[in-house]
C-alpha cells in the first residue's frame, strides 16, 4: 500500500514541478516578466534575466520541464509495473535533482544576491521528490516477492497488492 500512496506523491509533486517550471520557461522564451509580488521573494525577474539563468543558451526552466516530465513518466511506469531499476532511476533522479536545486539556490543567495519564489516552489519539490522516491526505494525493498518466505513475526496474510508486487 505504501508503494502505491508513495507513487501517487511523486506523480503528484512532478505535476506541481511541471506546472512551475513550464511557466518559467514560457515567460522565459517569450521574454515577458513574471508575475513575482511576495514580500521578500519579488527577485523572480532579477534571477529570471541572471547570466546564470541559461545553461548552453537553453533557459534552465526548459531542463526543469524535461527532468519533471521524465520524473512524471517514471512515477507513473513504477504506479503500474514496479520494477526495481524503475524505483532506482526515481532515486538517482531525485538525488540528481535536489543537488541541483541546491546548487541553483546557493547561486541566487550568493551571487545573484536574489530570490525567486518560483525557483523556492521548484527547490522544495525537488527535495520532496527525492524523499519520496527513498521512502518508495526502502518500502519497495521491504516488500516479501510472491516466493520469498515471510519471517516469522510478519502478518501471515499477505494483501493481493503486496503479494504482486
């Protein structure tokens, strides 16, 4: 049951993350200024027009839509066919994206010496994503396959979902 709760919520926060970052990257390859007025947050065009907002002159919202989508479709792959390489792509990638938040965020308080709220909402999916994808990892370890033997302090009657998986 957790292996499904835990899918549901990476598939949920990809969404979040695709929404967010297709805004960014809409505004960004249109040139229009974002919609930024949270008190102390309001550096959203200051980061947005950064020369650290291009990587190889492909705004970096345009790779936060692919890592979200490719998140998104691995969500949904491990939803329906939990394999074990699908759970660990969604590891390696949640890892992969909270570094890079990280980093991304490091430069806006260091050198850009400004906030994005939309870059924040991003930077905590990310790190929730890659939470959710080590909690799914260690449930999905924990899971008896349908010939592994029990051991003897665990329930005896296995439910059809755990039994599949």
């Amino acid at each position: 049951m957790q292996h499904k709760l835990y899918s549901a919520l990476l598939i949920l926060l990809s969404l979040i993350g695709i929404a967010d970052a297709t805004y960014l990257s809409y505004t960004a390859l249109t040139n229009t200024a974002l919609t930024c007025n949270i008190k102390g947050l309001d550096g959203c065009n200051t980061v947005a027009q950064s020369v650290y907002s291009h990587l190889f002159g492909i705004p970096l919202a345009v790779y936060g839509v692919a890592f979200y989508v490719l998140f998104f479709v691995l969500a949904c792959a491990v939803l329906f066919f939990s394999r074990a390489w699908l759970v660990k792509s969604l590891v390696a990638l949640g890892v992969i994206g909270l570094v890079a938040s990280i980093i991304f965020e490091l430069i806006q308080v260091v050198l850009i010496k400004a906030l994005c709220v939309y870059c924040l909402v991003s930077a905590v999916t990310s790190f929730f994503l890659c939470i959710f994808a080590v909690l799914l990892w260690k449930a999905a370890s924990h899971t008896p396959k349908p010939n592994q033997e029990l051991p003897p302090d665990a329930p005896q009657d296995l439910s059809h979902e755990q039994a599949a998986a």
